[in-house]
C-alpha cells in the first residue's frame, strides 16, 4: 500500500471527512452560482453576509443537534427537541411579558420596554423547565423502559399544549431589549448567539470527552449488554443524555424567542427535531448508537442551514424549497452508504494506481 | 461408502470459517431415507452451521452436497425447499394471526379465476394435519393453539410445500412438555416408516436414545464420528460430546501444586442457600482464595446460571452471599466489580466485547466503570495498561487503537480477560474462556488461570470440556438439573464425572 491510499484511508474513515465535504460542496456551489455568498460587510459596527447569517441563524440547530448527537449515540432519539423549544421560548416570553393570563393590559403599557421578572430568572426559569422536560424522556426511556421514539413522541405532542398553556394559547411578544441580545446581538462583530453555542459546545465536549462519559455513551450505543456486564450503569447514562438534550433544546429556545422576539408554541421549533436528527447522521453517527463526533454534528448542523440560505440567496421559491432539500439531502445520504463509499474508494485508489 | 445409492443426502468434508472461528472442519454427514438421525453437541460445536449449509442459510467453504446420489448447490432457503429438504426451525416462523389453513397453505393456495377457493384449502390443510393425527379447527387463528399444535402446523406446512424428502427439525422439543413430545416422536416414526429422512437437532441425550437410529456428534466444528445410537452408551456420548484430548502438562501440573498450597483456611466468597426459581435450586458454596473452582456440567446444568448469580447479573430470590465477611446487600456487576468479582461471561459476542471500541477501551472499561466517568484515565494511563496486558496476554494485535472486532476470537477472550484483571480482583469467574479459541491460546488462558490462583485469587472456572476442569482445577463441583450434585476435591477421573454428570440414569 503506498502512502497516498494509505492517507486516503485514514482520511476516509475520519468522522468528520464526510460532513465536511458536503460543506465543501454546497460551499462549492455557492462560489459558482451565488454571486456576493463571501460578501462580508461591516454594518452597524457588526459583519454582515450570508455566512454570518448562516452563522446566526444555524446556531439553534448547532445547539439542539449538540444534544441530540449523544442521544442518538446511545441508541436512542429525541422527538420532543421542537416541542421542547416551544415550551422554553414560551416560559422565558410569559415571565418578561406582563401579558399573562388574558390580563387586560393597555397597549402603552404592553410595549414598554420592560420586564416583570428580571432577565436572568426568566433565562434561568426557561432553562430549568426544559432540563426537566430532558429528565422526563430520560425517565421514560431508561427507568419505564419505553422504545425512545415512542417515549419522546409524548412530550413532542404534548410538549406544545404545554407551551400553549403556558402562554394561554396567545403568541406572546416581547419588547424588552436586554432579552432581544441572546438571538440579535452582536459582541466582537459577530453575532452572540453563536457564542453561546461556542460554550455549550465547549462544555459538553469537555463533559463527555475529559471524563469517561463520552466512552460509556458510545459503549452503551454499541452494546449495552456487555457494558452492563462490565459495570456500567446504562440507566444513568442514558437519563444524563436526554437531560443534556432537554438543556441544549431549551438554550435553542431562548435564543429562538429573542430573535424573533415572540414565543408561538404552535410554530416554535417546528420540525427542528428532524433537521437535528439529520444533522447527527450527517455527521456520521449511526442512528444505531456508537461513536459519535459533537463537532461533527455541528458541521452537519451549518451543512443543512447552508442549504437552506442558499435557496433564499439564489432565490428558489418557498414552495418548492422542501423538495430541493429533499434532493441535496438525498445526495448527500447516498454518498454516505457503503455502497457509494466503496465504488468512490476503488475509484480513487485505481487513478491512484495509474498516476 | 460402500452403500452411498441408499444415501438420500450426503455430505463431504463441509468446511465453513466465519470471522476468527472455524465453524465447521471437514465435517462429512450422511441421510438414509426412512432414519432418524440425531445431530448432538455442545454449544459452538457447529450443529447449527451444518443445518444452514443443509438448508441453503449459509455457503460452505469447501466440500460436496449430494442429494439421492446428484451433486447439489443448495442456493437459498426457498432452493432448499425446492430441492425437498424441509426445515422446521426452534422458533416457530409462522403467522400467529393468520388461520391454521392459511399458514399451511400460504403461497400454495387452491385457486379458481384468481379467487382463492376456501372451502378446498381449509379441506387440504385439513387433511395434511390429518396425516400428522392431528384434528382441529383448521380455520382458527394459529394463536389460538398451543405451541405443539402450532409446531405440528409448521411440520404439515415443511411436509406440505414440495414433495418433501428431507425434514430437519431443528430443537423441535425445546418448549414441548412430556406428553406433546411423544406426541411429536409418533410424528416422526410414522413420517420415517413413509421413507423420510429426518434430521433431529436436539440436547435432550436422554430423547436422541428414544428415537434416533443414528447419531452424529460434532465438537468445536469437528465431526467426532457418527453412531447407531444403540451401540453407544450414554456415558461414552457425552465424553465425546465434551472431548478429551491428551496433553503434555507437566509444567501446568507443577503449577497447579504450587497454587495449591496457597489456599487459605477462610472462604473468600460464601454464599449460602442462593438460589432464583426458574434460574438455579438453592446452593451453598464456598470460594478459596488461591484455588481454582471447576464446575463441570451439562448446557443447561446450572453452571452459568450459577456464575451470574454470584456476579449479581440476576437478584436472587432467596440466600446470601458475604465476601471477605461482609453481607452483600446491592446485587448488580457495578457493585460485585466494587467488590473485587470479575466475571468472563460465556457469549463473548453478545456479552463481552464492544465490537466497534478499540482494544485500549475495551481493556480499560470495567476498571474505569469501577472508577467512576469523573475520573478519567488519561490517554497515558489507558495506552500503559493496554499496553501492559497485550504484552502480559501475548495479545496478538497490531496496535491497542485496533477495533476488537478485528481480533480472532482467542484474541478476543483474551482482551475480555485483560478487563477484568485490570480491575485487580480477588474472585474471577471465567465462563467457558476457551470455547471456540485455537489450541495454542487455550493452553495459554488455562496457565495464565493457574498462574493468578498462585497469586492468590479465588477462580471459578467453567468449562464444557472436562479435561480442562481437571487440568486447572483444584476442587470440582459437579452440576446437573440445576443442583449441584457432587464435590471432588481429591484426585478424580473423567469416567467418575461423567457418570455424577449424567446422573443415576446412566
């Protein structure tokens, strides 16, 4: 074997190879077919362009696929992530918004900039509501021992009449600035939520990978039978990950809410879990449990908002945006499966026979 | 073969590896028409892949089929049966929510302008059940009957999809009570008086005696020979079954009486009235530090039963156990691992590896688990004492960042071993920790079992293959239906353990 098949291989066999080359073609593409894509422009004192939008806008799927890549790694699947979302945004909103309960409030009042609770409560309220929502999927799954789908299909239906209760079936808007910086703000030049996303990242990556928890979540995912044997608690572990997934879902929530500045529990997050599941297979984890990469979900996580800017950028009609990223996700499933990896080897390795 | 045109199917030198085992070596079987023929062996013997090759399920490597004296290539499951041969599997693979007729007839319905004929299908299924003695209501759902029943409509519908020459049957008694087996062995004579072959997998020995004409043994993918089964004892079908084989193990008996010094006065282990209905009868047992315990016995006698409940895998329903003179109260592998038990279960497929982890993290998982996730190892710790059991255990490996499941299997019991002595025990059950290894890795496990005996650790040692339990052991407990039914602690033979395996029925 000569050195260039051999690095192939291992180029090959890395994690993050394959969702880092779906970027690299979207990227692609962009460059030929969208003119000003790698514009960046300084406005308001902040950079602008599409791949900051991309930035921005990704980073509630960045977050809520950060979650869902351990859940998924164990085996399991969380549908509740949207549903989750909603209920976070419509905690966080009904505490700032003096609006509660059909309480007639005169509209001078309404669009103060103010807040009934102080914002650090309601961030800590909204966060703690949907860290619970993770801990009851966790419960289900790992203690009453219910399929993950069908335990998560629970509170991904119920999880919005929740979010309706909440906000007593109202969508609530919010006009208090200071909460409007989660999802709007822009520290450094660049936008704040994708700092936000830079430290949840940063701290579960640390939690599963500076302790052993990364290496008992991938055990459990491959065979949870043999790591019981070995002594590992798989019902633990499992509870820890739908939990992380409930906090990453409820982050997603605030910064969601704030950059729309209004909570809608029947629209937020909606159909977020897929677009989550999907970043996790993008970035190469089994939907079988296993080895799992963070950094590689959250590269398949801008690989689906990169499409879905594209498609504004070069101006496809709404309607007919579904079923293009229907097709490009296509592909890119396609170049996933052995099959087309093992035609793409042998034909890699027979040019590199003949140069 | 002097009379190979009465063979109705002939098998030659069928060889077949999978990944790191050789399931079967040229193992040749042979079918009379109208015989009954008992394929018996322990597990991983190679009964099942014989059945595969026989039935199309899996391709052998080398060797010749020949059915009615014509060289075959059995392709599939569906050519099988095209062919004649029949199979009825252990678990019935029928339509539990269809009716009896229809399961029977699937496929084959009696049809008239498209339309399918009811009345002339339920008569037909009717009719074959007839044949199998059995009358019931054809038209009821097949849940509706119990198990037997449900296994005479399997066989109705295996006799009933070709002209059926060959009938495997493959455990068909598993989950059949005393009267609906003699029920079944009517079947099978009356189907053999009408010149059937059929195949009889089973490891009840004691119902190979009561209906096969001949039976073939086969051990670790080996044919050990095939017998008119009237000829052969009981006693010698299970030495065969087991094996022995003869060995030079001077230096391993030297061993062996060093270790045996070292055992000390106090039972390390106790457990006392232990027991989990349905899973094993109360026992009293006791573990040395410095011994080897061998369990000898039977598939099905108690002994992994045993050896999972003293590792914690089930909570006993009754008994104790105290472990260096402390009550046990939390009965899970997290907390006997805390304890100092180890435990090398019997699949190591299933139970032992994590397949798609590297050879370091499968080495240090349990010692970690014992840990705690908090307290990571560092990459240096964990690369330290990898590389201190591939050396100590001649793993042979090109890297510790290899997937285990590219090892041969030696090699992968051997990974499983360097888990738990990473652990630092004081007890260590090894559940058969040489079935389906090469010879040369079989020697090396048992020395390295006597070797830690000499250091001081308490050893269960399970094994199928008696030379092995006597070879290591120290001390013998003998098992059978669940009981333990004898203890050798002196100088003991095979034939003495095989008859207390065997019973008084022998």
């Amino acid at each position: 074997m000569n050195d260039s098949t051999f690095s192939w291989h291992r180029l090959r066999d890395s994690q993050l190879f394959w969702p880092l080359l779906a970027l690299a073609l979207i990227m692609l593409f962009n460059l030929i077919f969208t003119p000003n894509f790698y514009n960046i422009e300084i406005k308001d004192g902040h950079l602008s362009g599409f791949l900051i939008d991309i930035l921005n806008r990704g980073s509630i799927l960045m977050l809520v696929a950060i979650g869902m890549t351990m859940v998924i790694a164990t085996g399991g699947v969380d549908l509740s992530v949207g549903a989750v979302v909603a209920i976070s945004a419509a905690t966080a909103t009904v505490l700032i918004n003096p609006a509660l309960a059909n309480q007639l409030i005169s509209s001078e009042e309404l669009i103060q900039d103010v807040t009934r609770t102080p914002l650090w409560l309601c961030v800590l309220a909204a966060l703690t509501v949907s860290t619970i929502c993770g801990i009851w999927n966790g419960l289900l799954v790992s203690r009453a021992r219910i399929q993950p789908m069908v335990a998560t299909l629970v509170l991904m239906v119920a999880g919005r009449g929740i979010a309706q209760l909440i906000t007593n079936g109202q969508i609530i808007t919010v006009y208090y600035s200071p909460y409007f910086f989660i999802g709007n703000g822009y520290l450094l030049g660049l936008p704040f939520s994708l700092y936000i996303v830079a430290i949840v990242f940063l701290i579960v990556w640390l939690f599963a990978r500076r302790t052993a928890f990364g290496l008992f979540v991938e055990s459990v995912g491959i065979n949870a039978r043999s790591s019981f044997f070995s002594g590992i608690n798989e019902q633990n572990i499992k509870l820890i990950v739908y939990t992380l997934c409930g906090f990453c879902a409820g982050v997603a929530g605030l910064i969601y809410s704030s950059n729309v500045k209004s909570a809608d529990a029947n629209n937020a997050g909606l159909d977020l879990e897929l677009d989550a599941i999907l970043a996790v297979v993008i970035g190469g984890t089994l939907m079988s449990g296993g080895r799992f990469s963070l950094l590689a979900s959250v590269i398949g996580a801008l690989f689906i908002q990169s499409v879905t800017t594209t498609m504004y950028a070069v101006g496809v009609p709404a309607m007919a945006a579904m079923a293009i990223k229907g097709v490009v996700v296509l592909i890119v499933v396609l170049l996933y499966s052995d099959q087309t990896k093992n035609v793409l080897t042998h034909m890699i390795e027979r040019v590199g026979v003949g140069s | 073969m002097a009379d190979a045109d009465s063979n109705l199917l002939q098998l030659q030198g069928i060889s077949k590896a999978f990944p790191g085992v050789q399931a079967l070596d040229n193992v040749d079987f042979d079918l009379k028409s109208g015989e009954i023929h008992a394929i018996v062996g322990e597990n991983g013997a190679g009964k099942s892949t014989l059945i595969k090759i026989i039935t199309g399920v899996e391709r052998a490597d080398t060797g010749t089929i020949r059915l009615a004296g014509n060289e075959i290539e059995v392709k599939s499951p569906q050519h099988a049966q095209e062919l004649g041969i029949s199979t009825v599997y252990q678990e019935i693979d029928l339509c539990e929510n269809l009716s009896v007729s229809e399961n029977i007839m699937l496929g084959r319905e009696p049809r008239k302008r498209g339309r399918i004929v009811w009345k002339e299908m339920h008569k037909q299924a009717d009719e074959a059940l007839r044949h199998l003695n059995v009358s019931i209501d054809v038209t009821e759902e097949l849940s509706d009957y119990s198990i037997a029943l449900q296994q005479m409509a399997a066989i109705a519908r295996a006799l009933n999809i070709s002209s059926a020459k060959i009938l495997i049957l493959d455990e068909p008694t598993s989950s059949l009570d005393t009267h609906e087996t003699e029920e079944l062995f009517d079947v099978m004579r009356q189907l053999k008086e009408e010149g059937l072959g059929i195949v009889f997998i089973t490891h009840f020995l004691d119902q190979v005696y009561e209906i096969a004409d001949r039976t073939t043994v086969l051990r670790n993918g080996k044919l050990v020979g095939t017998f008119q089964t009237e000829t052969l004892p009981q006693l010698e079908l299970i030495s065969k079954m087991i094996g022995r084989t003869m060995w030079d193990f001077d230096d391993m008996a030297q061993i062996k009486l060093t270790a045996g010094k070292q055992i000390g006065d106090e039972p390390l282990l106790e457990a006392r009235n232990l027991g989990r209905i349905g899973t094993m009868s109360p026992f009293d047992l006791d573990l040395f530090s410095g011994e080897v315990l061998g369990f000898a016995g039977l598939l099905g006698s108690g002994r992994t039963e045993t050896a999972e409940l003293l590792f914690g895998i089930y909570k006993p329903d009754s008994g104790t156990i105290t472990m260096a003179d402390m009550p046990v109260k939390d009965f899970s592998p997290q907390s006997s691992i805390g304890r100092g038990v180890a435990f090398c279960p019997e699949d190591r497929k299933a139970e032992g590896i994590i397949d798609d982890l590297t050879v370091r993290e499968n080495i240090i998982l349990a010692m970690q688990s014992n840990q705690g996730w908090v307290r990571r190892l560092s990459r240096q710790q964990q690369y330290e004492l990898a590389d201190k059991y591939i050396e100590m255990l001649n793993i042979s490996t090109p890297s510790a960042d290899q997937a285990v499941k590219n090892l041969s299997g030696g090699n992968q019991q051997k990974v499983i071993l360097a888990r738990w002595l990473a652990t630092n025990p004081k007890v260590l059950i090894l559940d058969e920790p040489t079935r389906g290894i090469d010879v040369g890795a079989k020697a090396e496990i048992q020395k390295i079992v006597l070797e830690l005996a000499d250091e001081g650790m308490a050893c269960l040692f399970i094994s199928s293959e008696l030379e092995e339990v006597l070879r290591t052991s120290h001390r013998i407990i003998v098992l059978r239906d669940k009981n333990m039914v004898a203890e050798f602690t002196d100088e003991v033979d095979e034939q003495t353990l095989m008859e207390a395996m065997a019973g008084s029925a022998s």
